[in-house]
C-alpha cells in the first residue's frame, strides 16, 4: 500500500512540475487606477486600471490602491481574457497584479 501511495506521490509531482513553462511573462508598467463609474459604459466593472491608453480590470486591487486617478507602478500578468462587463462592444481585457506602487 506504501508502495501505491508513492507511485501516484511521484506521478502527481511529474505532472505539476511538466505545466510550469505556460505562464505568461510579468511585464513593468505605469497606470492609472480609476473606477468604472466614472467612465461611460464601465459602471459595472469595478475599479479599472489604465495602462497605454488601454482599460485593465484587475482579478484583486488591494483597497489601499483604490483611489480615483492614482498613479501606479505595476508589474502584471495580461491574461488576454475578457472581463466581459460594461456595456461597450468590447469589455476590457484582465490582469493579474503581481507588484503594485503608488508613483511618488
């Protein structure tokens, strides 16, 4: 029975460690953090994240970090998925904040 429950033990580690080269890269952006109602057809997406132009709805934002125009050092992850909210024709996309900073 040990010898079973080692097996899988092993078998599960191969697999968790072979799915590790997916990860989209981490990139170094500035933005601004902003709510969604004060933006035409965002009301329903919570606070936003403005990066080049762009509108980001982060998966967390810190509460510390919401504040209207704030300027903001990140480092992300796009995920290059909609956030499907809002009422435009396209929804902006999400992001994963790996590091966030107040610009000062």
């Amino acid at each position: 029975m040990r010898y079973l429950k080692f097996i899988v033990a092993l078998a599960l580690a191969i697999s968790v460690s072979s799915c590790g080269g997916d990860d989209a890269p981490i990139e170094e952006v500035t933005g601004r953090v902003f709510e969604g109602t004060t933006a035409n057809g965002l009301a329903d997406c919570g606070w936003l994240i403005e990066i080049n132009g762009q509108n980001y709805v982060p998966n967390v934002l810190n509460s510390q970090f919401r504040e209207e125009n704030l300027q903001v050092f990140l480092k992300v992850e796009f995920l290059n998925v909609s956030a499907e909210c809002g009422t435009l024709t396209s929804s902006p996309e999400r992001l994963r904040i790996e590091q966030i900073r107040k610009v000062q």
